[in-house]
C-alpha cells in the first residue's frame, strides 16, 4: 500500500497522463513506488514524493539537464540511462503533462502513436 504523500504526489502525475488522453497507459509499481507504462514498457515512476523518475531521450536528458536544472536533474544510479529526474514542485502541470507526452510517444510504439494521432 502506498503512503498518503506518495498518494497525493502520484494523482498529479495519473492527472497530467489523462489529460493527455494519450492510450495504453497502465497504472502499477515500480520499485515499491506508484508507475505508470504503456505497452508494458515504464514510463514513469516517483523516486519520492518529491522526485519523478521519467523516460526521456538521452539527447534531450543533457539539453534539459543544462537548460532547466530547477525542474531536471539526475544522480549518479541515472546516469547513461534514458530517464530524467523531475522535481514536481518545481515544474507547472503544463510542462508535466508535455513531458509525460513526449515519454509516452517514446514508450508507446510506432502503431499506437500513428492511431492515436490520427484519431486527433
């Protein structure tokens, strides 16, 4: 059973993701933390109640990380591996769901974003 905050900071995060509208995504665990997948591949997890673990391209991790180190960071353990760190009480619910979009089309597959994109 999660904990209250883990709760409270994971229905932000479930938010963000529905009002994508984007399709296929799952709610689980990952690492005894609240995730989210979409064809069985992880797309997101909270590290913390404070920090979300997000899939993203290693190519936009490293701008990221530069442009905007108040929301994006990572630890040594992410290092080389395509996940950003967020922290959430930084970042707008905006920029959140754009985020949880960008790592969706990254996870999702080639034949669920051309269905979902053609059904916009």
């Amino acid at each position: 059973m999660a904990q209250p905050d883990l709760d409270a900071a994971f229905e932000r995060v479930r938010a963000a993701a529905k009002a994508g509208g984007w399709p296929g995504i799952e709610e689980g665990t990952s690492y005894g933390t609240p995730a989210l997948r979409v064809r069985k591949k992880p797309l997101a997890r909270l590290k913390d109640a404070e920090t979300l673990v997000l899939m993203c391209d290693m190519e936009e991790k490293e701008l990221l990380l530069e442009a905007a180190p108040k929301f994006y960071f990572q630890t040594d353990h992410y290092k080389g591996w395509p996940a950003i760190l967020i922290r959430l009480g930084a970042i707008s619910d905006a920029e959140l769901r754009h985020r949880i979009g960008i790592a969706w089309r990254m996870q999702a597959g080639k034949r669920l974003v051309s269905r979902h994109d053609a059904s916009e």
